[in-house]
C-alpha cells in the first residue's frame, strides 16, 4: 500500500525526536516557551514568511515568547507533539487526527476559507502542455510519472485514494512509472516544469499560486498555474484543525483559544491588517472545532479500508471494515441529527 512505504521517512525522522526529546510536561506545567508547529504544505522559507507575523501577534496576546517548528513531514509534526516539543499546531485533517490517536492532542478550532467556500477539495493536476486526462491517468500503463502528497496528507494522499483510486482498484505503486512524495507546492512545480507528469494537490494551493503568479502575468510571462490542468477533484473536504497537547497549562490553553477564536475579526485597521496577514495563506479566521470536526475524515479512512478489503477478496477482512464503517456512519448521523447541520457530505461506497 503506497502510504504505508511513503511511511519510512517520517519514522527516521520521528526515531530522532524520540532520541533528544526532553520528557512532556505535565499538567499544569506552563511552559516558558509555546512552539507552535506549521504542516508542510511548501517550504519552510515560503512558511515563515506567511507565519512569523501572525505568531508575533500570537506572542503578544499570550504574554509568552512563540517559537515556530517547521516539520519536513506531517509524521515530524505529530512525534513532535508526542514528545513535548510542540505545544499547538495547523495540522491537516489525516494527521490531525493521527495526533489526537498517537500525541494525546485535542482539537480547539479550525480554519475557514477567506472565500467563503467551507472547505476545499483535493485534486489531480496534469501538465497543461501534455494534454493528459484522468483517462489516461486510469489506464495504469506504467508510463507516467506521479506526484502524491505526504503520508498523512489529507487532500494529498487520503481523499484521491478514497475518492479516486481505492474505487478502481488502484495501488499507485502498480499503476505509474515512478512515484514521487511531496508537498504540494514541489508537487504542482514539479508537474508546471513537467518534471512529473501528473500529481495531487489541493484547490487552496492552486488558488494561492494563482494570487502569486499574478505579477508574472501582467508581464505576459506564462505562469505555474497556466502550466497546469486540473483533470479531477474530490468531493469537498473539511477545513484544517488546531490542536494542542491536552497537558498544556489551562491557563495557558484559554489565552490560545482566545487569540485564534478572536484573531481577524471585528472592525478597524487592526483587524483588516490581521485577516490580511491571513489571507496570504488562504485562511480566513477561526472557529471553535472538537473532535468531532474529524468524523468526516474517519469516515473517508474507514471507506477507503473497506474499499481496499473489498479488493484482497479476504471476507473477514471485508466484514470487519464493513463494520468500522458502519459504526462511524452511524456516529456521523446522530452528530447530524443532534445539531440539524451536516457534518461533511458522506463518503459513497460502490457496491460489491
């Protein structure tokens, strides 16, 4: 299975962690530093200088010095949380919720589209110049090469497998040439440069580099996004949560909550300059989120499992995931039901 070998690297780096980590603090324990970690959505020098200044402002409002940690992998992040050296973090849905099963982590707030739009959509991108479709793509004949997200990635690895190759029956590792693991910002250059020729991505990252490219189109230059197809898209995702170590200082936890649930409302300079700070990485504020912000993406890993048992032919493997994903199903609907509001639209299971 391609996330279980895209896994290797992450745990190297989760082995180091693990080998220098000072023990997590306890509870109560208020730390004199807060490191809040960033997903690995581009590189960490595009991140910094998204984030430094809205962690800045977070450091100011909590009255404690916030320090950044930029993980190579979203597997970096959450050993990181595990261990005591992250206190809060933007995860992505997947690895969010490997944080809350491995890293003790809660789930406080989550992000909102500045669009609008609540929620995003993971996609397949294709190099514009080579005129590939999906068709193409779903041939499997070993003669592409393919671009996937990071193990844990939420519109990079889970949602195409769920919504795209788990139902055809696809393992990437047996359908494309070569099988490449990145972010999604070296995912959508490499496909623009036609170093790969089809990729995942996400339609929040296209958008940003479309806001970015825009001073190279005035200049008639062709640019990333102009180089790209999008040649399929996922059913809309949930938006990206916050989480911290459950053991963090209380006191410290509702100064958090405060600054995110409060940070780019309102009216004034202020606020304008603070929602402007976040719209450069295409978030729009914050809402208060719990565990339940993740059912959604529960039931799009239970699918995808009962999907791959549907594949093995083993019944007993088929039952048990039939199972797990009925129990989810069911947990999503009386959410649904107790706050008349629809979770996520549910995952679609094709018939045996």
């Amino acid at each position: 299975m391609i996330r279980r070998s895209l896994l290797a690297a992450g745990l190297m780096v989760a082995l180091g962690l693990s080998a220098c980590s000072e023990p997590a603090s306890t509870a109560g324990d208020a730390p004199e530093v807060l490191n809040f970690s960033v997903l690995a959505t581009e590189n960490s020098t595009s991140l910094d200088t998204f984030w430094r200044p809205i962690l800045a402002d977070m450091e100011k409002e909590i009255g404690i010095p916030v320090k950044p940690f930029y993980g190579s992998n979203y597997t970096a992040l959450i050993e990181a949380l595990r261990f005591g050296q992250t206190d809060v973090g933007w995860f992505s849905n997947l690895s969010g919720l490997e944080a809350v099963r491995r890293a003790d982590a809660e789930i406080f707030a989550r992000t909102f589209d500045p669009s609008g739009e609540d929620g995003y959509r993971s996609v397949l991108i294709a190099t514009a110049a080579s005129g590939l479709t999906l068709e193409d793509v779903l041939k499997c004949d070993r003669t592409l090469d393919f671009g996937i997200g990071d193990a844990k990635s939420t519109s990079g690895t889970l949602a195409p497998m769920t919504y795209l190759f788990a139902p055809e029956g696809i393992e990437p590792d047996r359908c494309f040439k070569q099988v490449r693991a990145a972010n999604h910002q070296a995912n959508l250059f490499a496909v623009a440069n036609g170093v790969l020729d089809v990729a995942t991505n996400n339609s929040t990252a296209i958008r940003l580099q479309g806001i970015r490219d825009v001073e190279n189109r005035a200049n008639g230059q062709p640019t990333v996004v102009d180089k790209v197809n999008v040649i399929w898209e996922s059913p809309k995702l949930p938006e990206d949560p916050i989480v911290w170590r459950k053991n963090l200082d209380p006191a410290v936890k509702e100064k958090v909550r405060q600054f995110f649930l409060t940070y780019g409302k309102g009216e004034g300079p202020e606020a304008e300059r603070q929602r402007k700070l976040l719209s450069a990485i295409s978030i729009g504020g914050f809402l208060p989120a719990d565990a339940t912000h993740l059912l959604p993406v529960r039931e799009m890993e239970a699918t995808e499992a009962l999907l791959n048992a549907r594949n093995s032919g083993d019944q007993a493997r088929i039952a048990e995931a039939q199972t797990t994903l009925d129990a989810i199903r069911a947990e999503r609907e009386a959410l649904e039901a107790r706050t008349g509001e629809a979770a996520a639209p549910p995952t679609q299971t094709p018939a045996p």
